[in-house]
C-alpha cells in the first residue's frame, strides 16, 4: 500500500465546460496549473463540485486522467470515485487507480440509505480492490445517512487504506469524537470552508475546499497558519474570507462557484448540467458582491495579495 498522507489545503474542483456544454479540456489543463501555482497541497476532481452526478463515465474518466497527466506528481491527486452503487464505485476506483492517481473519495449509498452494515460492506468491498488511500466522505446532508464512529473504527481497524474521512456533517465535536477515539490512525479533513478554522482548533489537518477554487493561496494560508498555531494570522484569513465561505453555497454548489470563476475569467462560462441550472439574477448579485468583497477585504489586510 501507498503510505499517503493527505493534509493541508485540497481543492474540490469545479469542471469547466464550453458554451455547448461540453468539457473544456484548455481550460481545465490551465485550472490545474494555476492551483498548483497558487500552493494548494492537493487536487480532488470528480466530486460534487466537478458535478460528477452528471458527467456520463467516459467524460469522468477524462477528467480524472487530464487532472493526474497535468499535474505531473507536483501535488498528490484523489480522485472522486463515489457512487450508491458498489460495483460502479469499484469500477471508477479502479480506473483512478489505472490512471495515477494517488487516491479515491467515496461517499455513502445516497438515497439507497443503507444501514450501517450495509456502509461498512460498502467501504470494505471498496477497500479490498485498491492498495491506495481511500477518503470516506461523510456528508449526511446530501446522502441522508451518516457514518457513525463505530462504522468508521471498525473500517480503520480492518482496512490498512482507510485513514481519511472528510467530515461535512456541521458538527465541530465530531472532529473531538473522531480523534479521541482513533487519534493519529484517522486524519479529519474538514468538508466546509467556514468550519475549517475550529475543525483545525479541534484536530483536523486540512480541507477539501470549494473557496480555494477562486482563492488557492489564500485557503492555503489560512490552513498553514492554522496547523502551525499561528491562530491570528489564520482568523484574519477566515474573516476576510468570510463572506465567501457564507455564499458560495446560497445555491446548490458548484453553481456559486462557476458563476465566480467565470467572473475571474479562470473559466469559459459558468455551464452547469441539468437539473442544475445558472443562478437566477438576485443571488448571481450576492455572491459577485461577497467575490467583490472578499477582494478588496484581501488587498487592504496584512495577507498575502488578492487573488
């Protein structure tokens, strides 16, 4: 097995489209670059936020195998394999195996609402095809179900690759339950850019962020201050982030933060797939006036430039 530790800043990324609709394959060779540029500690395509519930298998693949080819081993890739289906999980594991990446992401069986023997059997089946680092993701407000603590022990102990669980449940105390049962053997990722400062403050080691799609450096500082102690220098970074963290999700995500990202001309359009659809014109002015906001907010603190 690849001992991988994953820490530090990760972007969940978005995936460009072109005004047809189709995979913008410049545009996101150029993504890639630009957030290893930016410092982010490692990339995460195909998951919610590249909109892999509606990319079909071979557009999935693509994205997967342009984000590992890109990035060329500069920052450790993990690839979003999720899906309510087992066999189908196994299959994009696999293939993100067979491609380079260094990782998968699995969430739990979304509307099937397995029991917990059923999420357990989930990750095991996973598990045993694969000798890379797998990442539960517990994310209850979009798959309905949790994986409880004792779900996630009994993983760890019988799964050598389990070590990661990205945590977007809202519950700070889930980071203390975690550590305080499992310690070093489980490394916490916060699932939520707003809580990734108290998450860190209660054992966490980094996020998978949707904010650090338009900010890499930035997300990436606070995480870095954050981890070494350097709490005020990581809350300046939170506050001025803020408003961001608070907005890109006033829709369903990734639809904030295309419409932010074609707005920082980083993408061609702001396309999402059905039954997304572009953000009506009353929220498009929030989250463009919070975007705006947290510029200015970044130039005029004792931070790094503005992105």
């Amino acid at each position: 097995m690849i001992n991988t530790r994953f820490t530090g800043s990760i972007t969940a990324m978005a995936t460009p489209f072109d005004a047809d609709g189709s995979l913008s394959v410049p545009s996101l060779k150029a993504f890639v670059n630009r957030q290893i540029e930016g410092g982010i500690n490692g990339l995460l395509p195909m998951g919610t936020t590249g909109e892999s519930p509606t990319l079909n298998h071979e557009e999935h693949g693509e994205v997967v195998e342009i984000v590992v080819n890109e990035a060329d081993g500069r920052v450790p890739v993990i690839a979003g394999a999720g899906s309510n289906s087992t066999r189908e999980a196994i299959a994009m594991t696999r293939h993100a195996d067979q491609a380079g990446a260094d990782g998968t992401l699995h969430v739990t069986g979304y509307y099937n609402k397995p029991t917990q023997e059923g999420i357990f059997q989930h990750f095991s089946a996973i598990a045993q095809e694969t000798d890379k680092p797998i990442v539960l993701y517990s994310i209850p407000g979009r798959c309905i179900v949790d994986i409880s603590l004792a779900t996630v022990e009994q993983l760890v102990a019988r799964h050598p690759n389990i070590r990661h669980i990205k945590e977007s449940g809202g519950q700070v105390s889930r980071v203390d339950e975690l550590k305080q049962t499992l310690g070093d053997d489980i490394t916490v990722l916060s699932g939520d850019d707003g809580l990734t400062l108290p998450f860190i403050a209660s054992g966490a080691e980094g996020v998978i962020s949707v904010a650090s799609n338009l900010f890499p450096t930035e997300i990436t500082e606070l995480v870095k201050s954050a981890l070494s102690g350097d709490l005020k220098t990581a809350s300046d970074f939170h506050r001025s982030l803020y408003p961001l963290f608070r907005d890109l999700f006033i829709e369903p995500s990734p639809v904030p933060v295309k419409a932010c990202l074609k707005k920082l001309g980083f993408f061609p359009t702001d396309r999402v797939r059905l039954p997304l659809c572009e953000m009506g014109q009353d929220n498009l002015a929030v989250v463009l006036d919070s975007l705006q906001q947290v510029r200015e907010n970044l130039k005029t603190a004792d931070t790094v430039p503005a992105t």
